[in-house]
C-alpha cells in the first residue's frame, strides 16, 4: 500500500476568488467592443489590477493595442537587465511573459485600436529599444516581437456614451468599488454639487492670496 505524505506534499496554490464586481466586470466586457477593453485597461492602477489584465489577454478576442499597452505596463527594462526563461505558464504577477508566449501561439494579430502614448510611453519605448541593441541576435532567452516595438495602425478608442465609466452611473460605481480610476463623485447632481463647491473653494482661497 502507498502512503500518501500530506504534510510534505507540494501544495498548488488556489486561485483567488474573484469578487461579485469583478464577475460583473468581465461579464459587461465580454459583451462590449474592444475599445472598452482598453479603455478600462487605461484606468487601472497597479499590480491589484492584475488578474483583471490577464484576464483580457488571456481572451481570444483580446486586440493588439490591449497586449502592447499590458507589456508595457510589465516593466520590460526589469526582463532586459534580468534575462531568464520565461515560464511555461505564467500567471498574473508576470503579464511580460503571457504577452510573448501568446504571441508567439498567435495571439494578438488583430489590430483595431490604435496604441496611444498613455499604452506605449514613446521614451519608454525609446529605452527598450536601446537596451536591445547591447544583445547580439538570439543571446536573450526570449524574443521581443518587431511590432511591440515600432506599434503602428488602428483607429482611435471610441467608447459609446452608455458604456463611459464616468458617465454611466451603474458603471461608475462598478468601476469605482474596483478601485479603477473614475471621476471622485458620481455622475449627476452629486457631481455637480461637488464641481460647485471646489469652484468655490478655489475662488475664495485666490481671494485670500490676492
């Protein structure tokens, strides 16, 4: 009979649960066009957004701008002073090695929206560029794609006024309870109140300086 070692077996690490608003995210971007996508990816703020990301990358559906814009957000200077294998199966907390091992699968080859200076930061670019060259052809363990460097084509994002984060009330307040940026007051009265006020705010503190 086989004993099983239970105390010194290697445990797989459980996926985190997604949240009620998250479920509702994904939900609402699987039925909305890429420029949403992309949109949302603009708003997030940092490594809790993750999971989100690599969600959108891991769709089959999943545009062009999206990936270049999550590769750059993966700080790929790290990757180029640190060169290693990548993974075979990358999780959230290494979105860089998603994007080259889906690329290199095939993902990513269609292009509808255009990668803008807030996707691919054009110094940023500049420096990844100049890191390469100090590489000789095939010494990095992976391989940057041409296009993730000179991203062209596409058409501006146009977000349909039903599905503006900051306009829509039911989205605002999803988007909001993510943590995703958004306007700090919600959309109508609330809003306007608050403009208001700080509008004031501004006015009397000129006044006193004056």
């Amino acid at each position: 009979m086989i004993s099983h070692d239970i105390t010194n077996a290697q445990r797989v690490p459980r996926k985190p649960r997604l949240s009620e608003s998250e479920i509702s995210l994904r939900r609402l971007l699987k039925s909305s066009p890429q420029d949403l996508w992309l949109e949302t990816l603009r708003r997030t703020r940092g490594p809790e957004h993750n999971g989100l990301v690599y969600w959108m990358l891991s769709q089959i559906e999943c545009d062009f701008a999206i990936a270049v814009h999550a590769f750059y957000r993966s700080d790929p200077a790290y990757y180029l002073d640190n060169p290693r294998p990548l993974p075979q199966r990358p999780g959230p907390t290494n979105l860089f090695a998603l994007v080259l091992l889906n690329w290199d699968t095939g993902s990513y080859r269609r292009q509808r929206l255009q990668v803008g200076p807030v996707d691919a930061e054009p110094r940023t670019v500049a420096r990844i560029r100049q890191k390469l060259m100090v590489y000789p052809t095939g010494a990095l363990p992976f391989r940057i794609p041409q296009q993730f460097l000179e991203p062209e084509g596409g058409s501006p994002v146009k977000v349909p006024p039903h599905l503006q984060p900051d306009d829509a009330p039911d989205l605002w307040s999803l988007y909001a309870e993510l943590g995703l940026a958004v306007d700090d007051a919600p959309p109508g009265i609330a809003r306007k109140i608050a403009r208001a006020k700080s509008f004031f705010q501004r006015f009397r503190l000129k006044g006193q300086q004056a």
